[in-house]
C-alpha cells in the first residue's frame, strides 16, 4: 500500500497535528489510521511475545519491521517468496520498515566497522560474517520486503559527534537519500527521507531542506533517541526539524517511546513515533502508569510499576483501574505477578498488551485534545 | 463445579466409550464436554505460552493446575483470595487439580524425602525449605484453589518398585484416600480417587476395588507415566484396573500424552488424559504429525517433525494441510522455522497450540469412531 497524508486540524496554540495516514492499495483499496500515532515493533516480524491478534486488539496503525534483522533472519528472499512480510507474519494492517540503518550503527556500536561513500561494511553481530550495506541494497530488500513504508539508507552518529562530522555525514545521507530514491521500485511502497543533523539547526535545516527536495513520501526525524542524548536536545532537533517539513506529509520521529517524549513531540508537530520500549519494559515486569515522574535531576520519565515486586503479591487490583486493555479487564497485579515470579511467557504477553494499548491510549487521548484545540491543557495536566 | 458422565455408547468391538462429562455449578447451570478428552496442563495457572482464548480456540474441555506448583507460589491462600483458580488466571471452563504427589515424587526424584504414615517430608525445589505434605493438606489447598475437579493424594511409587513395596504402598495409599475424602470440604468440587499398584494385577485390582468402595466421583489410573516404563506395562496395568471401575463414572489416565497411547487407552475404556508434552514439545520446535512411526526397536511412536531444521527455511506449507488449528490456517513451517531460530516465543505458541489441537483432534475422531462403532478400524489405521 502507499500513504499519504491529510491534515485535519491544527491546535490553536501548539503545532499539535491531528490528521489520517491514509493507505492505497494497488486495486484502489483504502485504509485509514488517524494520528497522531505510535506504532508497535515487530523487530523480527512479530511484536515479541504477541499474537497479531492480540497486537490488533491495543488499536494501532502501522507496525514496524526491521529491514537489517529480517535481511539476516530469514532473509529478503524468503520473506519475498512468502508473499511479503503481510502474509509471512500475518498481519494485514500497514507495516513501515526502517533502514537497517540504525542497526548497523547502534548493534556494530563497539564493533569496527567501515563507513565509506558506498556505504558501511561491518560485521554481523550473530555470526560474525562480513556484509557490506549500501543505499541500494537496503531499499532493494525493503522492496523484496514488500512493507508499505520504506525508510531510505542514512547514517545514525553517534551522540558525541561534532558540527563538522555530522555535516560530512548528512551530506553523504543526502546522497545516500538520492541513490536510495533512484534504485526504490516497489510501486505500492512509499518511500520516506530521513533528516538528521544532530542538535545544530544549521544542520537540520540543510539536511531537511535537501531531503524535502527530492520530494519523498513522508519524512522522518532521526538521530534524536541516543541513551545518552539529553531530551532538550531531542526537542530541539524536532523544532529545527518541523518548519521545513511540508504540512502535507507525514511526520515521524523515530526511536521514541517516552510518554514525556510523545506529548511534548506532538506539541512541536510530529505525527507518528514507535519504540521497543512498551514491550522490552513488559519483558521486565514493568507496566507504565499514567502520569509523569520526575527523577532526582527533575527530569519528567514515565511512570512505572514493577509486577516483579513482592508488594503486588496480594494486589487484586488491575495494573490500571481505567485502563481499558485486555490485561486491565481480565488479570490482576498479583496474577502477573505470579506469572513474572514463575518466568511464564504469559506475563509478558499481559505487560506487553498493556504497555502498547497504554501508548496507543495516550495518542487518542492527544488527538481528542488537539481536535478540541485543548492539547497546552492536555500537556500540562499530563506533566504535572 | 461438580462432575458426572454419561456414557453415551460404547464401541462394539473395543473397550472404547464415547462419553459426556457434565459439569454443574451450584446453580444449577451446566456445561458438557464430550470424551475421550486431551485436557491441556497450566502447571502454574497459565498453559505455557498461551492466552486463555488460544487455548480455548483449540476447543478443549477441563484442563489441568497443578497443586504442588500453586501451593508453592503463589500460595493457596492468594488464589483464594483472588476467588479461586478460575477467576485467578481467568479460565471460566472446568479445572481439574492434581493432588500434589506426582510432583513430590518426580520433582524431588534424586532428594531425601521421608514418606510416613502421615504424609511426606521433602524439601522445595525452588528453595530448599522442608515441606509437609498430607492428604489432609493436599485437598484442603484444592478446596482452596477451588477447582472442579480434585485429586486424592498418592503415592506415586518408581517403576522400579516390587511387588512388596507396591503392596505397602498401595494399602498407605487407600488409607491416604480415606482421610481426604474425610476432609474434603468443598461441595462444590468433586473428588477423584486413584489407582496404583504398578503392572501387578493383583494389586491393580485390590487398589480398585478398595478405592471403588470408598464411592469417588471419578476415579484416575496411576502411576503408569514414569519414563522408564515400557508401553506393554502401561497397557497392562490399564487393563488390570478398568474392570474394577464403575461405568457410570470418569475414568482419567494421568499424565498421559503420546497419540499411541491415548488410541490404545481409549480402546481400553479410558475417558480423559492430560499431559504437558504438547507444549514442553512445542518449546524445543517439534509440531506433531498425524499418525505413527515405530522406532528401531519396533516400538511405537509420535510423528514429529522439527521446525529448528534448516530443511523448513524456505517451506511454505503449513505444519499440516489438513488441520484446523490457528497455526495451520495462518502461517507456514518457514515462518515458525524463522521465529524459533531467532527464540521469539511466538514460535512455541504456535507449536502449543498446534500440539495441544492436534490431540484433541485425535480425540475428536476417536469419538466419531466410536459413535459410529468403527474405533477398531481407526484403530488399525491410525497404528499402521
């Protein structure tokens, strides 16, 4: 399928954005998805420990795919002779794949590896192997892959990189952009740039300007969800970003899953996000809560609680009593609690529902408030 | 709630009986289940890697908890406090709980332990703590758990065990039997006694006989599930046993699970079954396969096949055509080659509950045999 974007309504105050990815099948079949949005990951194409039908059941748009883990496991060709990754793993809603770009970068973290205008050779992480990914090569597989959002080849550096790294960078991302762009031939896929340019704005605007240029599908915001990035950072990058991404496109920041992070992102005007973080937090015990906490530094993190801990022994309660999921209307704490003690899968599908219906909760809450041009009050009830 | 059966007809030819087993809650509200019936094992209130509606899909009957797991964590008492194990791990079809002994005896199958006239010392497996177990204990922890269908606590003797120490053992058992039948407190649970006394006929009769006359709802056969014993003895000492067994009541061969064994059971006059071989298969890749192989020794054995062999990347089959389970109709050998390569748990569920439908499948044309006076012919088929 191939997206496009219709702008709603813009709140009054805020830059907030509600609107539709709207999906088009080759016979003219439509799909419809309001945003803002958080998508779900299926790194390896399943959403760990769920069921498609349980992922169906939290209510979300696109899922995620990974084009650098799928390329290794099980490979293009296999996903390609399975019928594409919608009928490999049974999910019939859109599917966005990323780059593999950031895999390179983020899994080779302490690992050699060699960045060259062709592109980056480096080891695989499961077995050692060499492989070379290029521009090219990432967008062939993602249109073997045959997801309906493809992301284009870019560089991710790291968070301690300075002005003139990262401005040699994006200008290779650029070109990377262009030869990617050149090469992309799945005709019901879209294609998607990516801007990055770290916390300069002299950068992102360059690296935005350029890629909006080429006139792609969508844009995303990378480079913003480094561990050791500061959030000011990441909100700066995004109003660097936004004002030279056209209205009509989609919006998306990638790698975030924060609730601080999603609020305060869709107040500067982006549409969609996705995280590993509901379900590797689930894996852990921990279920999000409502609300804001503010860490010792004062910095806004989500909520949480830890079903692992004994306190929840004899919690008869759900994890949230408003919360409307399939874990919050059929378990109690002590139930998953019980399963976290005895390592049954069962908990962490339970978390897992909860923690994605629980972002997926925030979005629609934030696309009633933008509607009702209320989303500052919303914000601010949110973060106190 | 409390059960009945209803024997239905019983094959012409064989000792094979195609039942109903009839639940009533003490309102007067009923639930019927057909048998011969596979019941799926949630040792610790979850069937492993399944939601309670994907255990349901593969349409069982009762399914089974586990005592000695539930009274170790999280405790009788929690259980009842969150209203008992239905309520607790949200099954709403019957429950059977075992009683407890199994476990002792094959979890702390290498330890110390010190059977007494009064019940069992041993030590916990999770932590070393000295544990008591008693028939008293074991039903007043079931009434707690309050499931439907409890179980009178036994000795369950090695295979290794002679004909002096099985008489002893059985006789312990039978005084075992009466003294949780006397305490049994739960009128809205029925109680089940068991049969011991190894492949000996003797012994075999006399335990019948002796727990018969003590009037159980439902009586088990024991101590035929140990890995060491052969088929002929299993067989045997089923044949010893039924034809001191009532015909108005369920008869339940404990822990028993291999598709050659359910066939030769129920051609003997056995009713219910359960074991966790069909998920604990699942979690290693292995999906049952219809019918039987016999190995180098003549003997036989289920057909499996691994979904871990590289010989399933690129099949895209499913398990198997002909079957209706959730796994077959959605996804194909490739993909769940796939998922358990990269240890996603998505893989095993889907093995589950192709496993776990695939016996109750076989229950089902078990059934359909019988009813039409043709299980001999089955039978025959299905061993060739």
């Amino acid at each position: 399928m191939k997206v496009t974007y219709e702008l709603i309504h813009q709140d009054k105050e805020t830059g907030a954005r509600y609107g539709k990815a709207i999906f088009t099948d080759a016979n003219g079949n439509i799909q419809e998805y309001e945003t803002p949005m958080f998508m779900p990951v299926g790194t390896q194409a399943t959403v760990k420990t769920l069921s498609p039908e349980q992922v169906k059941a939290t209510k979300p748009g696109i899922i995620l795919a990974n084009t650098y883990h799928l390329w290794q496991r099980p490979s293009a060709e296999i996903v390609q002779k399975a019928g594409g990754l919608h009928q490999f793993m049974n999910w019939h809603g859109p599917i966005l794949t990323d780059s593999g770009g950031y895999q390179v970068f983020s899994l080779a973290r302490n690992k050699k590896k060699d960045i060259t205008e062709e592109g980056v050779h480096f080891k695989s992480e499961l077995d050692g192997s060499k492989l070379f990914l290029t521009p090219e090569k990432s967008i062939e597989i993602q249109n073997m892959l045959d997801s309906d959002i493809a992301m284009s080849f870019d560089e991710c550096p790291p968070a301690s990189a300075d002005h003139q790294y990262l401005k040699n960078s994006i200008e290779r991302t650029i070109r990377w952009a262009e030869r990617g762009k050149k090469v992309h031939k799945n005709s019901n896929q879209s294609l998607f740039g990516i801007v990055q340019g770290g916390p300069y704005e002299d950068l992102r605007r360059f690296s935005a300007e350029q890629t909006v240029a080429m006139n792609f599908d969508g844009y995303s915001i990378g480079g913003v969800a480094n561990d050791d990035e500061c959030k000011d950072d990441m909100y700066k990058a995004i109003e660097y970003s936004i004002p030279y991404l056209p209205n009509d496109k989609l919006r998306y920041l990638m790698g975030v899953g924060e609730p601080v992070d999603l609020v305060e992102s869709v107040a500067r005007g982006v549409d969609i996000f996705d995280c590993v973080s509901p379900t590797r937090l689930a894996r852990h015990g921990n279920a999000l809560i409502w609300g804001i906490r503010y860490t010792d530094k004062n910095e806004p993190k989500e909520k949480r609680i830890n079903l692992k801990n004994a306190c929840f022994t004899a919690d008869f309660s759900p994890i949230e009593d408003d919360c409307d999921c399939y874990a919050c209307k059929n378990y109690t704490r002590a139930y998953i609690h019980h399963l976290m003690k005895c390592n049954e899968t069962f908990g962490a599908t339970l978390l897992s529902i909860h923690n994605i219906r629980f972002l997926i909760r925030l979005t629609e809450k934030m696309r009633e408030a933008i509607k009702n041009d209320s989303f500052a009050d919303f914000k601010s009830t949110f973060l106190a």
